[in-house]
C-alpha cells in the first residue's frame, strides 16, 4: 500500500463550508496539517459526481485529544463511540463522525477490538471495499492507499481490501454490505472471488443484529434499480438466510421496474413486500425477525393482504370504496403490487390509472354521529356501533352521499328493522 495522492476531488461546496473548515481547524491546531483526512463515502461520491450525506473524518489524534482540540476552539464535542475511537463533532447543527486511526486486534465476525494507530495504510488495511478506502485532505487530494480505491469507484467495481473472506470474518454484516454497495455503485461485472467469500459464508449472517441487517436491506432495497444485486443474493444463498420467507422474485422485479419506467420513485418498504408471500403473517413474521417498527410493521403485512382483492378496470365508485375501506396508503400499495403481479400487459395504462383516482379523492366522513343514534332511541353499549356499522354500509353502497337528510332516513329505517 501507498500513500501518495493519486488525483484531486472536483470543487464541492462541502470542503469550503466554515462548518467543516471550523472542525479541520481544530484538529490541524492540535496535530499539524496532516492529522486529518476525509474518509470513505464523501470522498468516493465526490470522485463520481454523486450527492455527499455524511462527512467523516479519519485522523491520527488519540480520541482523547480529539475531544482537547475541538473544546479548545468552542467546538461542540460528544464522545459517541469513543472506546472505538469515534468522536462527534457539532457545528451549527451539521454533525462530523471523527475516528481515530485504527487496526483490529481482534474480531469474533459481530464486533471488533481494536488499537489506534498513526498509519494510514493500516487504517485502510482493516476497511471494507477498496472504494471505501479513500482520503482525501482539505485541498481535495485524494491518497489511495490501496492502490485501486479511484479506479474502483469510476468503473464500478466492488471489490474486498485484501482476502474477501477474511474481511468476512472481521464483520460478516459485510457479506450484507457487499450486495447494497453493488446496487448503488455497482457497473462493472461482480467480482468472482467476493460472490464466492459471500456464499461460502453466509451462515454467518444469521448471527447478525436484526437492527443492522434490516438497516442494510432498505438501504439496498432504496437503490435505483437492485435487481441484479437481489438476484445475486439469491443464487449464493443469502437472500433466504436473512429473508427465509421469500416467494420469488418476479413480483419484486416488476415492481422494480414500474417504480424505474414509470413512477421513478424507489420505496424500500414495498420492495420488501414485493419478496414475499401475499400473507401478513408472513409479513409479521419478518417485520419481527429484522425488528420493524409498528408502523412499518402494519404497513407491510397491509400491502401482502390479498383481500379485498383488485382488478384493472375498477371504475371510480369501486375504486372510492377501496380507498374508504383501506385508506389512501394501502390501496396505493395494494395496487402497485398487483400490478406488479399482472400478466397482462395490456392493463398497465389501467393500473396506472388507479393511482392518481386513489390520491385524488379524500373519503369523507360518516355524517352520522352515536348521539344521534341513541336519539334515535337505540340504547346505549354495543347496539349503538352495530347500527352505526348498518347505515354506514348503506352510505358507502350509495357511494357516499352528502345527504344529511337521507342518512337519518337510513337511521330510521335501520331502528325500526332492529329488535331493540
């Protein structure tokens, strides 16, 4: 490995922002010019023109002159993961994660031990894809100690730092990683010897934190187009390791590509629903083995549920009943599902035109209220709801009407049907 700088990152507004010059300076009033870099995804997105989300910084200050430095210039300062040599540093509401340099001491595949170092060569050393191992200082020279990380990152290539399974080892959440770096940055032709590292170990993976698998795949799931990459997971057998409820990927890949071709959004959490059976015990099983939140939890096993089911030529009466008994959400999903599901090309100009009907219209509410029943003279406890349930099923087989006097006519009719 090499530390010599090997090209220089385009102007980005990022580098000569006074909220990170405020941090380089002061680290560089503590350690000298040097002892600050950036590091890995700001430095690669910079490279190949995508957007920057996080700043990271790699630097050869122990974490405990970290924290000195940035105090001494009114730099707010909190200790996030110190023992692994993380500071985080806090100007004007925009955060820096500052990481002291690092080798591994030792690694059990879920958490490492490791010892600071001044080398930079043996920071990259322990990182995961070559692409990832890049600094760069504040003038934008990039230093490439792998000697591949530039090329990598312009062409494509996801390729291990060093031995692909030893990597592994250090942090088998890797093997995770590998399939999400492919999706997002992926062109060139996957490497043989990483497909195989992965594969060969994605047992390992069922040890995994379910926060930080469930992290990765809707990361993966986000990208623009992770078709091939989920296609790859599953030939080397770790799509079914971390989701053993797949059903197959045809309704995945076509919702894929209506997302790509017509809607050109990407969601994350209805991709996954794509993946599996039209269950939502299914769906509750993996939202609990990958820790989903509720909300995202009944979201998924709402989108899987097969009934009611949908056809293509709903017309609006039907397609506003939908929408009331679902809520706007659902049906939304529900439709892009089935779409997906259709083997009939010639019904995506009517699937496609279910959207824009379910989003437009706002159900409206029961004009209709328990007073008003139990004036009616229904007794107060469960008849109430039942006979609120009654008119209500009529109003929405009349589709909806905003007729006052016509509702309290169905409440009449309801009470005088009703044994009381």
């Amino acid at each position: 490995m090499n530390e010599a700088q090997v090209a220089v990152l385009p102007f980005q507004t990022w580098r000569a922002d006074p909220a990170t010059l405020a941090v380089l300076d002061a680290l560089e009033a503590d350690g000298g010019a040097d002892c600050a870099r950036f590091v890995g995804g700001c430095v690669r997105n910079a490279l190949i023109g995508r957007p920057i989300q996080d700043i990271d910084i790699a630097t050869s200050l122990l974490p405990e002159r970290v924290l000195a430095a940035l105090e001494h210039k009114g730099v707010r300062a909190l200790p996030t993961g110190i023992d692994h040599g993380t500071i985080t540093a806090v100007v004007k509401g925009r955060s820096f994660e500052i990481t002291t340099l690092r080798r591994d001491v030792e690694t059990d595949g879920r958490r490492a031990v490791v010892a600071f170092t001044d080398s930079w060569t043996q920071d990259a050393a322990r990182r995961d894809f070559r692409l990832n191992a890049l600094y760069a200082d504040r003038q934008g020279h990039i230093y490439d100690p792998t000697g591949e990380g530039v090329a990598d990152a312009r062409s494509g290539r996801i390729i291990f730092v060093g031995d692909p399974a030893q990597r592994i080892r250090e942090d088998a959440l890797r093997i995770v990683r590998y399939f999400r770096f492919l999706a997002w940055y992926g062109r060139a032709e996957p490497d043989a010897a990483a497909l195989t590292a992965c594969g060969d170990l994605a047992d390992l993976v069922q040890g995994l934190s379910a926060e930080r698998v469930a992290q990765e795949i809707l990361k993966l799931l986000a990208a623009e187009d992770p078709r091939e990459a989920v296609r790859l997971m599953a030939s080397c057998g770790v799509l079914k390791r971390l989701i053993p409820d797949v059903d197959d990927l045809a309704r995945f890949e076509a919702l894929v590509r209506i997302e790509s071709e017509v809607l050109f959004q990407a969601d994350a959490l209805l991709r996954l629903a794509a993946l599996l059976r039209p269950d939502p015990s299914t769906a509750r099983s993996v939202a609990g083995a990958l820790r989903l939140s509720r909300a995202q939890t009944a979201r998924l096993q709402d989108a899987v549920t097969p009934t009611p089911g949908l056809v293509s030529w709903m017309g609006p009466k039907e397609t506003r009943r939908l929408v009331y008994g679902l809520g706007a959400k659902t049906f939304h999903d529900r439709v892009l599902l089935t779409w997906a599901e259709s083997s009939r090309p010639a019904a995506a100009a009517q699937w496609r035109a279910l959207l824009p009907m379910g989003e437009a219209w706002t159900p409206p509410r029961l004009p209709l209220s328990g007073e008003e029943v139990a004036a009616a003279g229904v007794p107060s406890g469960p008849l109430i709801g039942r006979v609120l349930r009654e008119v209500e099923a009529w109003w929405v087989d009349q589709d909806f009407p905003n007729d006052k006097l016509s509702v309290m006519e169905r409440l009449k009719a309801v009470v005088q049907g009703m044994v009381l």
